[in-house]
C-alpha cells in the first residue's frame, strides 16, 4: 500500500476524487498527509473530516528559505512515496524535486504544453480556451519540474468544448472529468 501526500491550495475536490478511490479500493494507496498553502483552504478542512494529517506550510509561516526542509520532514514522517499535486498554486522547493524526483505529479485543466504556465490557473485557463474558440480542451497529467506546468506530460484526456459555453460551464465539466481521470491514473501508476 502506497502512501500519497497531497498538496492543495483550494477547494479540494480532487483531493475528494482522491481520497474516494483510496476507501473504494480503486487506488491502491492512502492519502496519508495533506499539505495546503493555505490555512483556511476547504482542501485542509477537508482532510481533517476525513481524519488525515492536515498540514499548513507556507513561505510566510517558516523561517525564510526553510520552507523545503519544512516539506521534507513532513513528507518523511509520514512516510510518503508520492506526492499528487491537486490545485496546487505555488512552486515546488528544490530539496523537494530533488527527493522526490519522478515521483511529484500535478494535474492541469488544459491540454498541455497548450494554457499552461505562470497565471494560467483556474478560470484563467478556461476562459483562454474559449478566447481562443477551440472546440476541445481536456486534462493532463505530468511529472513536476521547478517550472509551472512543464515537465514530462504523463496522461491526458479531451473534454469537449460545448456551443455557448461560459469558463464556469467548461471549468464544472473538464472538473467533473479531472475526478475520474485522476482516480484512473493514480490506479494504474501504483499497479
Ligand atoms: C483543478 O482544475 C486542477 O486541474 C487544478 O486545480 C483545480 C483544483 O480543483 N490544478 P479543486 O480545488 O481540487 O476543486
């Protein structure tokens, strides 16, 4: 049995998605510690619902250039073998990527290398889809580098893009997809 720590800036509900397919047996694994930016985030709350360590780390809650070393021990004493980044907003630390190296995912709701990078999170990326009048959109899965969205694209899956659809319509259905996918992935990476 696999351990998966979670970083979540947010909502959370891939971190739901997640934790779901854990206790259905889907995922071969645990979610065994959440690790959020974010001190009020829903992601936090929900993980203490779910009775799973909850923990807030941030570059403005450690002392400066501490904050990697701070992940570390966390990751450690909870025995972490990979790390899923779902909704995380902030970069990764160097002493991090370098433990963790191949082992760090994130998932992004575009069709990388397309909507990817600095500011191109949440609503942003959907609404630049539908800028741009494409007719599909998706999700991809890759490995985390020390840069937004790069590193080695893993999976993806289209969604299509509806006539008269607004960011929020497109945002819930690449979502709705992101819990499926994300829960398959993960089943098929830790076989
Ligand atoms: C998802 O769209 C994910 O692809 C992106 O952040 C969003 C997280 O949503 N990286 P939630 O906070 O899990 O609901």
């Amino acid at each position: 049995m696999k351990n998966i720590a979670v970083f979540a800036s947010h909502g959370g509900s891939d971190l739901q998605a997640i934790i779901d397919g854990c206790k259905a047996g889907k995922i071969p694994a645990r979610v065994c510690v959440v690790i959020s930016n974010n001190s009020g985030s829903r992601a936090l709350e929900r993980a203490k619902g779910e009775g799973i360590p909850a923990v807030h780390l941030s570059a403005n809650s450690t002392a400066a250039g501490s904050l990697g070393d701070e992940m570390l021990a966390v990751l450690h004493a909870h025995k972490t073998d990979i790390v899923f980044l779902a909704g995380y907003l902030k970069k990764i630390p160097a002493p991090v990527l370098k433990t963790y190296e191949n082992r760090i995912f994130n998932i992004h709701p575009s069709l990388l290398p397309k909507y990817g990078g600095r500011g191109m999170f949440g609503i942003n990326v959907h609404t630049a889809v539908l800028a741009a009048g494409d007719t599909e959109t998706g999700i991809t899965i890759h490995r985390v580098t020390a840069e937004y969205d790069s590193g080695d694209i893993l999976a993806q899956r289209k969604v299509p893009v509806h006539m008269g659809d607004t960011p929020e319509s497109l945002a819930a259905r690449v979502l709705e997809q992101e819990h499926i996918f994300l829960v398959e992935f993960l089943e098929g990476e830790l076989q």
